[in-house]
C-alpha cells in the first residue's frame, strides 16, 4: 500500500519522459494485434516494455500482456502461443517459449502484486545460445532473474524455433495470441526486437544515481524486420509503431478513450485492489477500468475503497461521479490510514454511511433516492448539513488541504457550504493529521463508497491519469499534470508522482 523505494512509481527525476500509456480491459477484450506478413527470427527476439497492474483477480485463470500464435492455415490460430503474463492467482510473472521441442516455461517465485508501480518486463529470447539458461532470459526492474529466482524452469532446447515472428503469426498486446485470456492494466513504452541478440534491461532502463530506482531511458539500437515500438501518443491509432519500420499493430475494442497519461515516468493514483472493503471479503466491491471505476459487490451492504497513493502533506484535487441512476447512495471523501475498515463499517446496516464511524475520516453523500441527502459526515455520527444532494448527473470535485487538515467538496465546481480552497474559507475538518491525542496516523486516503440498494452502485474516479468520466473541458492542473472536467483550484495539484515529488 505505501511507496517504497523498491518499485519504480515515477518519482525519480529522467530525462526520457514517457507521455502516454494504453489502458486495457479484461472484461472488454481490449487488445492490439498484428500479423506477421514476412517470417523473422522465430529464434532470436526481446520484448521490453512497462507494465501496471489494475485488477488482481485472484481466480484459477491467466492473463496474457504480450503474445504470438502460429496460423492453422484456415484463418485462425492453433498450437502452443509464445506469451509473457502472470500465472493465475499466484501472480507470478510467466513466460512461455512454446519452442519446437514442445512448451517450454519459465516462472518467478517473486509475485508481482503491487498495483501502485509501474512494472519494467524485459524477456530476451535467444535459443541459439549453448548454455541453457541463455536462452530466455528475463528481467524485472532492471534485473536478472536467476535460476534461484525462478519457481519453474524449462529452458528451450538449443537453436529452437518459437512461435514469435513466424510468417501469418500474430503478435499481441494486451492479450493471447488469439486474443484469449486478455489482461487488465496500463502498458507503456512497448519494444519488440525481431533478431536482436545480446539485449538486456539496461538497453531500455537504468538505475538512478540518488535514489536506486530503476527508471526508463531511450532505446537506440535496431528493431529488426518485425519490430516495434508502441508510445501510445496518438489517440487515434493506438497501434502506431514509433521504430520507422511502419509495423502498425490494429486495435481491437480500444478506441482514443483508452489513452492515458499515466505512466512510469508520471505515476497517477488509482483506486487500490489490495485495500476495498465490506462485510465480508466475497462482499468486496470490484474495480474495473484501470482501477478507476469502483462497484459494490453484494445487495444490503456497504462497501468502500481506497487510493493506491496516501496523502501527509500538499493540497490535492480529484473528481468522483456515481456511475447509476439505480437508487445509488455513495460517498466520496476521504479516510484516514486508522480509518480503513471503517470507511465500509457497518457491512449490512444501513443506518451507516462510509465516513460516519471512522473517527478521522470525512464522507460527502449523495443519492438519486432522496433529496434530503447531500450531507457530509465527520466520524462518530456527527455531520454537516449543506443540503447539496448529488446525482449521476453531477461531478463531485475534491480538494484535500493535508497541510491544514480541510477538505472541500464541490457540485459541478461550485464549493458547498461556501467553501473556498483558495484562501481557506469554510472547509470541513480542520484538524492536525499526526495529534498525538488521538488515532490519526497521519496518512489519509482519497475514498469512496457506497450502498448496494435495488442493483450495484457504482462510482467513477478521475485523479487525473486515466477516468471514463465524460471530459468536456479537459482541464488540468497548474503544473499541466491530469485530465479533469473541472480545473483543481489555485494551489491544489493532480495526484501524481511528479507532483508529490515537489510538493508532497
């Protein structure tokens, strides 16, 4: 949950600025693909590319981020794919050969797992090399997995055909090589080398000098007949190869809406799968598209979740919108790190609200059920009614002043209860984070929850890097970090780690 030095989150200054990333679905079979109209090296060839997780399904299943499979020759796709992806509810990264010599696979004992960082894979496969375990080779962040890091190992047999670059194959991203077992995540600065040997994790990374974290940096070697580079900068075609060889990858169910600007070098906020909250953990809420849309899991009970990234200190804007007309009741605000559970107490009560019993956090509700809601709770019960309700019609907008201890909610910009971030006026809390008289740890979280009424609810967050809220004005903050409807109020900035670095 908090931010180590161990995992890139883009906090570390570089002189390689990776603008955009692509968001893919799981749920909505969002990949790219290409076929491969002239064979290449089906021997020699590394992938590189940044990944960041958004769901951790934890089901019997796998999922695949890059891929390629052989054609049957009657326009589908059979026979053992070549595919890099985690392996089931373990989480470990896995890499497949599907070499001549039949499936050949390689498994990390590491289990990558934490949604809030940003991923550096890099695979290269060579199997003309004598020595085995130089055949495949794979690094996370910048290093090596040996031997004693793998939880499997079956390396190719020597000069083994894979099935990557192979004439009428189809490599893909985001997904299989026949678009089965899609993936769900962010994917940045994607390079496939076609018979490029030698390659390792520093020809696409290295390590920063102050701080040790592994970080991106220009690749400038060759790319080979088949190969690529996806930037994800044109929302228009996804799919657009940077390298110069034109090997443009199509879109399948992605559209421009799937651009983001979260990536490894600018690390945005997202709701966190590891910490949602109810009842009982099969009463969890789900979280979908990049971790930004948020939906209660059981009829009758409360539920909640947190941001990836807690706040100490800074001012901080982001923007929440229920998702469903369908008798919603939510709550949007934020939670302190003592406060946790308690953002989805009560579990099958409802005369609670998130917000209302944990005693440092701050809850604004509204539904579509009742006027008379539009009140904001502040622990133990106590609440502030500013008769502001909203509905799925309207942009619930959230300043967090961690300095002073305030938060102000507005409804479609227009502050309630006449607060003003700027100058301080009128906003709810106003109390010190670390008070050693209670049970505030000094870490609060941007939450929200809600009630499962007639059907789910749902919410949809926006910190800037990635919603599927309708943006009209695409506004951004002084620093010209994240994506909202409304601009974050003078002094107050997107979550993000550019911004933490400076003013966190």
């Amino acid at each position: 949950m908090f931010l180590t030095e161990a995992a890139n989150r883009g906090s570390v200054p570089t002189g390689y600025d990776i603008e955009n990333s692509l968001k893919v679905e799981k749920a909505n079979t969002e990949y790219l693909k290409r076929v491969v109209s002239s064979a290449g090296n089906a021997k020699v060839w590394c992938a590189s590319m940044w990944i960041k997780r958004s769901e951790l399904d934890g089901t019997n299943q796998y999922w695949q981020f890059f891929s390629s499979m052989t054609s049957d020759g009657s326009g589908g796709y059979s026979g053992w794919p070549t595919r890099i992806g985690f392996f089931y509810s373990a989480d470990q990264l896995w890499v497949d050969s599907r070499a001549g010599s039949g499936n050949k696979r390689l498994t990390s004992l590491q289990r990558l797992r934490d949604t809030s960082a940003w991923y550096h894979i890099v695979v290269m496969q060579d199997t003309t090399q004598s020595t085995d375990t130089n055949r495949t080779k794979i690094y996370i962040n910048g290093t090596l997995l040996l031997p004693a890091d793998l939880d499997y190992d079956q390396y190719p047999a020597q000069n083994d055909d894979t099935a990557m670059n192979v004439a009428n194959s189809q490599i893909v991203v985001g997904a299989q090589g026949d678009g089965g077992y899609p993936w769900s995540g962010y994917i940045a600065d994607v390079h496939f080398l076609d018979g490029q040997s030698g390659k390792t994790a520093s020809d696409f990374g290295e390590y920063d000098e102050d701080s040790g974290i592994w970080k991106p940096k220009a690749y400038t070697g060759a790319y080979g007949t088949n190969g690529f580079h996806l930037k994800f900068e044109d929302s228009s075609n996804m799919g657009l190869d940077s390298s110069g060889n034109g090997n443009n990858l199509t879109s399948n169910n992605i559209t421009a809406a799937d651009q983001a600007t979260d990536t490894p070098t600018n690390n945005f906020a997202t709701l966190n799968p590891l910490h949602k909250y109810s009842g009982t953990s099969s009463h969890n809420p789900t979280f979908k598209e990049g971790a930004t849309r948020w939906t209660t899991g059981r009829a009758g009970y409360w539920a909640a979740g947190l941001a990836s990234i807690g706040l100490t200190s800074g001012k901080w804007y982001f923007e929440a919108q229920p998702g469903t007309s369908n008798t919603h009741i939510t709550s949007i605000g934020w939670g302190d790190e003592s406060d946790l559970v308690d953002w989805a107490q009560d579990h099958s009560d409802t005369n609670g609200f998130p917000g209302e019993n944990g005693t440092n956090s701050i809850g604004y509700l509204g539904s579509d059920t009742s006027s008379s809601y539009g009140n904001i709770w502040l622990g133990t019960g106590s609440t502030s009614n500013v008769n502001a309700n909203y509905t799925i019609s309207n942009i619930v907008g959230v300043a967090i002043d961690a300095d002073n201890g305030f938060v102000y909610f507005a409804k479609d910009n227009t502050y309630v209860n006449s607060g003003n971030p700027g100058s301080g006026a009128n906003g709810t809390g106003g109390y010190a984070f670390t008070d050693t008289t209670t049970t505030r740890t000094g870490t609060v979280f941007p939450a929200v929850g809600g009630y499962y009424h007639t059907a789910p609810t749902v919410i949809n967050v926006n910190f800037g890097g990635f919603t599927t809220i309708t943006i009209s004005s695409a506004a951004t903050d002084a620093n010209g970090y994240g994506t909202f409807e409304y601009a974050p109020p003078s002094g107050y900035y997107a979550l993000c780690t550019k911004n933490l670095a400076e003013y966190g």
